[in-house]
C-alpha cells in the first residue's frame, strides 16, 4: 500500500526582495555616506572664513514675481520647494512597490515596521511636546522628532555589513518608508500655511485627471511629468506644500507588474541615482549652513532642543521597540527569527536618525530663521548620538545562526 507524504510547509516566508530594493538599498547606503560628507562641508565651511558669503549664497533669491505669482524664492527654498519633490517621487514609488510586490505585500510582515512606525511617531511627539507644553510658540515643533531618515540609517547597516542579517535591514528600510509616509501626512495635514481655495480647487481637478489616467492605465510618462509641473505649481500656491505632489505623481502612475518594462519601474530606476548623488546632498549643504555660535549652544538646553534630542535618541527606540512587541504579542506581525531582541533595539536606536525629513519638517514648523536653526543643530546632534549608539549596539550584538 503506497504512503503518501504530506510535505511540510515552510515555517517563515521567504524574503521575496526585489530588484530595485536591492537597488533601493545600495543607492541609499552610498548616499548616506555623501550626505555625512557634504554635512561636515556645510558646517566648516559656513563657520569658517567664508562662512558669511556662503551662508549668504544660499539665501540668495532667484526668480521672479509676476502676474500675481510668486515665483522669487531663495536658493535654499528652492532646494526644499522643487528640487526635493524628485525625493518624494522615489520614496512614493519604493512605497508602492513594497506595498504590491514587496516586504509590506504580506500582511504579517508589514504589520511589524507598520507598528514600530506608528510608535516611532507618536512615542517622539510625546516627548517633544512633554518639554514645550508650557511654551505655544515652540509646540509646533511636535513634528520634527517623528521621521527617520532612510539614507543615514542604511548606510550604518551596510557598514556593519553581514552582521546584520537581511531581514533586519529589510525591517529598518521598510519602517523608515512608512515614516516618511507618516511625516508626509503630518506635513500635508499640519504643515500647510495660507489656503488658497481657488488652487485647492486647481490641486483636486489635476488628481481627478491623475485618477482617470490611473484607472484608463495610461503609460505615457510625458503627460504625467506635464500634469506634474501643473499639480506642483497649483500646490505651491495653494498653501499645501508643493513636495507632496511627488507622492501624488508616484501613485497616480500604473503599477501594472512591476517589471522592469513598466513606467513606474523605469522611472524609480532613473531617478535614484540623481536623487542620491545631487538633489540630497543639494539639501544638505544648503539645510545646514548653520553659523554655530556660543549663544545657539546656550539654547541647546532650552524647551525645543531638549525636546528634538530626547524625543529622537529616547523617543524613537522606545516608540519602535514598544510597538513592535506590542503587535508580536497580540499576534498580528512576527519577527523573523533571524532578528535578535537586541538587534531590534539596535535598530530602533538607528531609528533615531532623523536628518532629511526631519529638517524638512523643521523649516517649516518655525517661522523664526534662529528657531530653525537651532532645530537643524539639534537634530544633528541627535542623530549623530543614535548613529554611534545604535552602531555600538548593533556591532556587539550576537548574531543567530
């Protein structure tokens, strides 16, 4: 009598990491190390013996005003305005991406990044406003301290190399991804300054046109860069920050697939390499061009620099490793047995590491250019104490076999 055998399934799902990821993930890591690079530049040279004339560069204005448009911005707005909007497009196609196809495809393995975000966030909010409830005009800073930056914290984990497995680089990718989902949010919802209907209006025609095309899988990426620029200008005078268009772009843009024949893939593929080697370290020289000075660091002990620090290098590990144990035990995500409890923590510290999005949030919660500037130093020095840290952790760690 023949036996039949009932194969065994497997115990974990395979990580199904894609191409761009991996793309993704060495374009991040190297840029991480630029961005290092052009941040001490910046530094020495806005305090050296040039330090007035380039800071003053970057606040040279450029463009023009007419027929009611103001379109004259300095150089370091336009920086922040336009060119940054090419980040939010990456980050809006690696979101998409991950969400049809990769890591965040599975329901029990997103939840677990998708926790340690959420906790991310609000655990850092809390502390920020902890230190600043008595002061209204620094509680608008609630926001900086809730975003990780993805190029920083990979290019740790790539110079750890292998001692940190993959499954733990694939958990810190995608949490930092829906970070900046979530800080994108906060900006849209928080962020905005002087609606102006009329545009609004213009924004939500351009969308509706965005949608049809979505729903009618039109390919053609020239209407979409053409509806881009409308969207990016309807957004900039609507009192919406015009960035976000990016993300609007990125997902209005049929996914079909995702093979590299696809408008979405081959655009993500083209604009990695600018986005990480020129536009964010664009951002970086012209975002901390900051003249340190005595007074700037008698203020690091006030209501807004404590709260930027701790909410970053306390508030952030905390929120992630609380909410990710939190879902572990109600049983709706897993860690990958591959992640030690410590390695999580290590990660979480990582976590910490709030440069791009977290000056982007700072420059435009404070309307005073010292207030700006001193969330700049703050978060700079945050993010360096979670580098050393969550490094020192992660390097020391056992690895599992």
């Amino acid at each position: 009598m023949p036996i039949f055998v009932q194969p065994m399934k497997p115990l974990r799902k395979p990580f199904r990491l894609t191409t761009l990821f991996k793309e993704f993930f060495a374009s991040q890591q190297s840029a991480g190390l630029l961005l290092v690079l052009c941040t001490i530049l910046s530094l020495v040279l806005a305090n050296g013996s040039i330090g007035e004339s380039y800071r003053a560069f970057w606040n040279t204005e450029i463009g023009t005003e007419t027929g009611g448009f103001h379109l004259k911005h300095s150089i370091t707005d336009w920086v922040n305005e336009a060119l940054m909007i090419f980040f939010f497009l990456l980050v809006g196609l690696e979101i998409e991406r991950e969400l049809y196809i990769g890591e965040l495809s599975d329901r029990k393995q997103a939840m677990l990044p998708l926790m340690g975000a959420l906790g991310g966030m609000i655990v850092p909010a809390l502390i920020y406003c902890f230190f600043n409830f008595n002061s209204l005009e620094t509680l608008s800073g609630a926001g900086i301290p809730t975003a990780t930056d993805i190029a920083f914290a990979v290019a740790i984990m790539g110079i750890l190399g292998n001692r940190v497995p993959m499954a733990l680089k694939v958990f810190l990718v995608a949490l930092a991804i829906i970070d900046d989902l979530g800080a994108i949010l906060v900006i849209g919802l928080f962020y905005g300054s002087g609606f102006q209907w009329e545009y609004i209006a213009y924004t939500a025609a351009i969308c509706g046109v965005l949608y049809w095309l979505n729903q009618k899988q039109n390919t053609n990426p020239w209407i979409y860069l053409c509806l881009g620029v409308l969207l990016w200008f309807s957004m900039l005078h609507s009192g919406i920050h015009p960035t976000l268009a990016g993300v609007i772009i990125a997902f209005a843009i049929p996914f079909q697939d995702g093979k590299p024949n696809t408008v979405s893939y081959r655009l993500e593929h083209k604009i990695q390499w600018p986005v990480g080697y020129i536009i964010l370290p664009l951002f970086a020289l012209s975002n901390t061009a900051i003249d340190i000075n005595t007074d700037i660091f008698s203020q690091l002990l006030g209501a807004e620099g404590l709260g930027i620090f701790f909410g970053l290098t306390l508030g952030k590990p905390i929120g992630i490793v609380l909410f990710s144990f939190l879902a572990i035990r109600l049983g709706i995500a897993r860690l990958s047995e591959n992640i030690s409890k410590t390695m999580l923590l290590g990660a979480a510290i990582l976590g910490g590491i709030g440069f791009t999005m977290a000056i982007f949030v700072d420059n435009l919660a404070f309307a005073n250019p010292k207030q700006i500037e001193l969330g700049k130093l703050s978060i700079l020095l945050a993010s360096a104490c979670s580098a050393l840290i969550g490094y020192s952790v992660l390097r020391f760690s056992k690895t599992k076999p």
